[in-house]
C-alpha cells in the first residue's frame, strides 16, 4: 500500500499557488480530456467492426461515430479556448501546454470554426477516394489491376512490355489531377482557420518545426547519405544495362526499376530467402509466430499481454466457409487509449508475417507503455508519428537479425549468409532509395505544393525536376502536363504531407538500434540479439512511458544523446558503401 507523504505526516497538503492560466486550462482539461477519451473509444470501436467485418451497417456505424468525434474535436469553443489559453502559456505548466496544443492539431482535420469549408473538404476527400479506388487501369486495352502491373514490372525482361506497363500505371493522374488542385485549396484553407500559413506548415508544426526547418532536417539526412546513394544509383544502372542489355545510361530509367516510383529497388540481390526456413513444413504456424513474437518483448523484461488482447483481436485469415469480409493490411489499434490494445492480422506461417507480427506487437507494447496515470488520455501517443513506426520498425530490424532468428530457431545454428550481400539487399529494398525518394522527391514536392504556391500547369514538371535531380531516375518518354504523375502516389491523395513520417521513422530506428547495440547489449549492429536482455526493455521504457508529454527532441537527446540524424544510417551501411566502391571502380558516377 502506498501512502501519500502529507497524509503519514498528518498535515494538509499544502495548496501550490497556480496561476488563474493554469486553474482554467486544467478545468477546461478535465472537460475534454475524458470527453476525448470515451468519443475515441466509441470511434475506434466501431471503426474496428467496420475493418474486421466489412459490410454496409458497420460502415454506415463507423460514419457516425467518425461525425461525433470529429464534431467534439473540432468544436469551436474547444479551438478558441485552447488558442486562448496558449497565448499564456508562461504561466502553464509544459504538459498542459502540450495537451492544449493537442487539443488544437486534433481540431486540425474539421474546425468548425468554419463548418462550410470543413464539409467540403469532407465532400472533396470521399470524391477524391473514391476516383482513386474506383479507378480501372488498362493494358492494350484489356483492364489489369495495380498489381498486375507491379507483377509485370517485378518480373518482365522485355523493356518494351515494360515500359508500357509503367506507362499505364500513370493513367489516373490525369483524372486526379482538378480534385487534388482543388483539395489544395480546402487543406490549406483548414489549415489557416488554425491559423497556420497552410497545410504543410500544419504538418511541420506538429514536430513542433516551421516548414523550413522540416525541409532542413530531410535534406540534412541526404547530405549524409549521398555518397552512398551515388555508390548504390551507379552499381544499379551498371547491373541494370547489363540485364536489359542496353548502354549504361547517366540516370535511371523509371521503368528499369521494379517499383512504379523508384521508391525501393527490389529484385537485384540474389540474397537471402528467409522464407525457406518458415513454413508449416518446419513446424511453424500461425499461432506460433505470434506467440514468439510476444516472447520477444517477454525476454527483454515487458509484461505479457492483456488477456482482452487475445480475446479480441483478429489475428489470422479467415477460416474457409466463412464468408465475413476482413481488411487484409496489418495494424495495431488502441481502442480506449488504455489496455485494451488489439492486432488486426492474417498471420501465415511465413517470414513476411513472422517479421510483421513482431512490428505490430512494437505499436502495441508501445501503446500499453504510455497508458499509465502520468499520461493524460490526449497525449496518449507516440512523441511524434515517426516515433510510432520508429519503434516498431526497430523491432522487425531487431528480429531479422540472424542471432536472433537462431536462437528463436528460425535459422539452424550452422547458417551462413554473405553479410555484403544481406547488406546490400537491406539498403536497396528497404533503406536507402526510399529515403531519396520519401524525404527527397516526395516532401519536396508536397511543400512546394501546399507552401510554395506552385503553378497548378507546373504540377508534373516539377515532379520530374526532383525525380532526376534528386533520385537520379528519369522517364521512359517525355511527361507534360497533360499527366499528373505525382498524383498517382496514394499517400499524396489520401494523406497528404505524412509521408516524410516514414522516413524519420527509419532514421529514428538506426539511432535507436546504434545506441541499444554499443552501449547496452555491446554487440555489432549487424549480428545483434536483443532477446533475453532485460537492460533492453527497461531502456525502451525509459521514452516509451513518457507518450507525447515531451518534446521529442528532449527525448531523443535523453534516448540517444543525439539529435536526430542519418549518421548512424550511414555507419550500419559503410560496409556496403566500400565493398560498391571497388566494384565501381572506373565507372561513370551520378547523372
Ligand atoms: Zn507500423
């Protein structure tokens, strides 16, 4: 039993003097915060039902609850006496701060400070969605799906079946091209009802930075990296003309590469099949990767998890017969912003899920640690959204590490890999061009869109100009305005100015695995196993705990003693970049 020290002593507890700031923003806070709390439950309950059990009742529920929430959050005596109380925030405590700016980037999405121009924007989102869904790509005139195209651009050696494959994957720009014009418009009208200058100020604002700053911060990462990419770009286009049997070209042709944007560079290596060691043939099943997966975060000293968590997750694929409809992307949901945490999943006995089951579990341990009573429900979160996937990408990075796979026996204990080639197929697949890419191309372009007034007749010239400046990949044949190329990235429809989240994540996840491997499990980061070291757990505590209540530069100088930064990107792949420089010995180098 714990006893509060004023009350063993038999003496009140003497009233700190708060500011009359302060004894308002906390009344007002004791309004919204459970209100939050139990709109975000209901939301998420029904959001849950609609993903897990798709048909039209669940659907139409989801839409409600999603109206009620967004109509409490974006209320507009909320906005004004958030903004209000904030003009003093000298006289707030920090974390009330943080829950009032909170109160604000949720308003964010719908202020009904200005209901007409939130509705359509509403209007102008579903419309836009809907276009994209509902569009019907066409090979020689015969419909193809999106991964039918992928499976050709994944597998064909014919440059011309190629070529017109990639070409066709960039037929709906033209018809998405007036709604996201128009979508500018209303988002950045959003935006400044906040009383930001547009919508990717908004976007910055929530890492606490202005939009300069957040444009710094990506193109820092790829000061550091580009002698790598130079390393990497040079030996693909090498190996490529050689495959194509064509010339080496300066830069890339688009429809070279695999992925419709030259976002990751996959089917180079020859590398490693993890695949062949989980299978049912080898014991494992679906049950058992999740289960492991759990004995991970067990091994390193967190506790197990919920019993609500297997009751009423929805971990595996739907059982034959059935005829229920689930979404098949994986997640990991915080229903009440407390314990009840649940997976959606189709866990298979293969290496992908194995590797996805461990990522999922990271957002739900990381979901479990901050519900604790020192966070209050609106900053139950991670410190920024890259913190989220920071974490449970540090995982997977954790579980794909062969010590690890042996000892959980993934991988017998004689198992050898060439590590360059591991190492190669990680930075082309998974690390590098998706950085030039997402914090290159991608958060370039959405700033110049949203922040830099570009001419809407300037929308795919511009795209372009970042593609070859920056990636070092061109088009097959000349793009004109009459396509609308960026357009055809999902994300820049449907969530605009996120993305650059993603690859903070990754430059988070390298610091983090950097520190863990020197300081606390003394193990090279390329041959790590973080499983049965309590040490490990009680570090990721240490930030995970503190949710959203500080500021995530604090908490990354305290994590890591750093700012945040690609040094420790470039140092797990420094290898790799002296092994590419002596295979490109001679070779023309860059675009
Ligand atoms: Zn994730």
């Amino acid at each position: 039993m714990r006893l509060f020290p004023a009350l063993v002593l038999g003496v009140p507890m003497i009233a700190q003097t708060l500011s009359p700031y302060q004894e308002r923003a906390e009344r007002f806070l004791q309004l919204v915060n459970p209100s939050y709390q139990s709109l975000t439950a209901i939301q998420q309950e029904a959001l849950w039902a609609a993903s897990t059990n798709v048909k039209p009742e669940n659907d139409a529920a989801a839409e409600w609850s999603s109206k009620a929430a967004a109509a409490f959050n974006g209320n507009p005596f909320l906005i004004k006496e958030a903004r209000e109380l904030l003009q003093h925030r000298a006289e707030l405590k920090p974390i009330t701060v943080r829950e009032l700016q909170r109160v604000l980037f949720n308003a964010a999405d719908a202020p009904m400070t200005n209901p007409q121009l939130t509705g359509r924007r509403i209007a102008m989102e579903t419309r836009q969605a809907s276009t994209q869904n509902g569009f019907t790509f066409k090979l020689d005139g015969k419909t193809i799906s999106a991964n039918g195209l992928d499976k050709i651009l994944e597998e064909s050696k014919d440059l011309s079946e190629r070529q017109k494959a990639w070409t066709a994957s960039k037929e709906n720009g033209p018809v998405l091209r007036d709604g996201l014009i128009q979508l500018r418009d209303l988002r950045n009208g959003c935006a400044q009802e906040l009383g930001y200058k547009d919508f990717f100020a908004l976007q910055a604002a929530k890492h606490g930075l202005t939009s300069e700053e957040m444009l710094k911060l990506h193109r820092d990462f790829l000061t550091v990296l580009k002698p790598l990419y130079l390393q990497l770009h040079t030996w693909a286009k090498y190996e490529l003309a050689k495959k194509y049997q064509q010339p080496v070209p300066k830069a890339l042709p688009a429809h070279w590469i695999n992925n419709r944007w030259s976002q990751d560079w996959t089917g180079m290596v020859d590398g490693v099949n993890f695949d062949a060691f989980v299978n049912k043939e080898k014991g494992w099943t679906s049950e058992k990767i999740v289960k492991t997966a759990e004995n991970f975060f067990l091994s390193i000293g967190f506790s197990k998890l919920p019993e609500s968590f297997w009751q009423k997750s929805d971990l595996y694929p739907v059982s034959p017969g059935e005829t229920r409809k689930k979404n098949s992307h994986a997640s990991c949901w915080h229903i009440d912003l407390d314990q009840d945490v649940r997976s959606l999943m189709s866990v298979e006995p293969n290496f992908q899920w194995f590797s996805t089951a461990h990522h999922e579990l990271g957002h739900g341990y990381y979901q479990l640690a901050y519900s604790n009573p020192a966070v209050p429900p609106l900053l139950r979160d991670s410190a920024t959204t890259a913190f989220h996937e920071a974490m449970a990408e540090l995982v997977s990075l954790a579980t794909r590490q062969v010590p690890y796979m042996k000892a959980t026996g993934v991988l017998p204990a004689d198992y050898k890999a060439d590590p360059i080639q591991v190492l190669l197929a990680e930075a082309l697949e998974t690390a590098i061009p998706f950085m030039f890419w997402g914090s290159g191309t991608m958060t370039e372009w959405e700033a110049d869109f949203y922040a830099g007034n570009m001419p809407a007749d300037q929308m795919n010239t511009r795209w372009w100009k970042l593609v070859r400046d920056i990636q070092g990949v061109e088009p097959p044949s000349p793009r004109s305005e009459a396509f609308c190329d960026p357009a055809t990235k999902t994300h820049i429809n449907d969530a605009p100015g996120y993305y650059f989240n993603y690859n903070i994540a990754f430059v988070l996840k390298f610091q983090f695995h950097d520190y863990i491997c020197k300081n606390i499990l003394k193990q090279d980061p390329h041959a790590a196993n973080y499983a049965g070291n309590k040490e490990v757990g009680k570090y990721l505590r240490t930030w995970l705990e503190k949710g959203a209540t500080e500021d995530w530069r604090k908490l990354l100088k305290d994590a890591t003693g750093e700012e945040l930064n690609t040094r420790a990107m470039a140092e797990y792949f420094a290898p790799l970049t002296k092994w590419l420089e002596k295979q490109n010995k001679g070779r023309q180098v860059g675009w």
